[in-house]
C-alpha cells in the first residue's frame, strides 16, 4: 500500500467522518446547536477540499496510483453518507434523498466490481455526470449542516433546493452507467 501526500489527504478525509459525526453527540454545554452546525461546517468544506486537493496533487506530483483511485471515491461515498444520516437525524433532509444518494452509491459500487469482474470496467469509468453529481452534493451538504443565516437566506432552503438537484444528478449518473453497463448485463452466460 503506497502512501504520498495525496493519500494522506485522503486517508484525512475518512478520519474526518467520526469527527463530523460526533460533534453532534457532544453535550451541549460544550457545543452550542450553532457552534455544532459551524465547526460539522467547517469540517465538511475542509474534506471537500481535501477531495479536489489529492487528486490534483496525484497528477501534479506524478503519485497516482492504483490504491488511490481505489480510497478517493470510498472516502467521498463514506463522508458523504455519513453527513447524510446526520442531516437525517437531524431531520433537514429527506430520508428519500438520503436513500437516492446513499443507493446510487451501493448500486454503482457494486456495478463496477462486477463489470471489473466480467473485464468491462471501462464501460462504467468515471463520466462528467458522476463529477458533476458529486460536486453538487459537496456543495448542497455545506449547507444543510449550517442551517443558518448566509446574506438573509437560510441556509437550509438553499441546501435544500441544490440536495434535490443533486439527487437529480445522482438519479441521472444511475441511470447512465447503468446504460453503459446494459449490454453486460443482458449478455448470457
């Protein structure tokens, strides 16, 4: 297993998950609501940065590797489930979008492991509509966990509106893999 600077950006990231998990299970006298929402915040932004960093710094460095581009996308899924369950604990989303997003990403995964098995992975390597589909989601999920004033429009109707378009983007990318996938999947033994 190799390690470089962009997998320890990565490997940052899955760390990440915990903390942003249990910030919200700190008293409240520690932790404000409001203090909770702001440092989950900051810790998600951080982590979505940390998702366009490594893989710059892996092409840039010359340091791409098999075991990174294995980590980067389990990483994003992990964060961004995890945020997910708790924006549904939360309750400032909907467990239907929470079920699209965390889904598309079970379904996709295990689409790709069998079309790897079957010597097809290329038909259902990463597209623009996947990027697009999780640049939405890093931007929506910010935020959901704010929930909060940002220029006199509350956070979570903006969070809201672009989570719905990013289960648009999920739904969509689904739907295109899937239909790159099809002649494999129909195929006989």
């Amino acid at each position: 297993m190799p390690f470089n600077l962009p997998i320890a950006l990565t490997w940052l990231r899955v760390a990440a998950i915990p903390l942003l998990v249990g910030i919200f299970y700190l008293p409240n006298d520690w932790l404000s609501l409001t203090e909770k929402n702001i440092f989950s915040t900051g810790l998600f932004i951080f982590a979505a940065i940390t998702d366009w960093l490594d893989g710059f710094l892996a092409r840039r460095m010359n340091q791409e590797s098999a075991f990174g581009q294995f980590l980067d996308p389990v990483a994003d899924k992990l964060i961004v489930a995890a945020a997910l369950l708790v924006l549904l604990n939360l309750d400032r989303v909907q467990a239907w979008v929470a079920l699209v997003i965390i889904g598309r990403e079970i379904t996709i995964s295990a689409l790709r492991e069998w079309m790897a098995q079957v010597g097809a992975s290329r038909s259902v390597a990463v597209h623009m509509v996947g990027k697009l589909k999780t640049t939405a989601q890093l931007i929506a999920i910010p935020f959901l966990l704010f929930n909060g004033q940002i220029l006199g429009i509350h956070s979570s109707l903006l969070g809201t509106w672009l989570i719905w378009i990013a289960a648009f983007l999920t739904l969509w990318s689904m739907f295109y893999y899937l239909q790159k996938a099809l002649p494999q999947l129909t195929n006989k033994p």
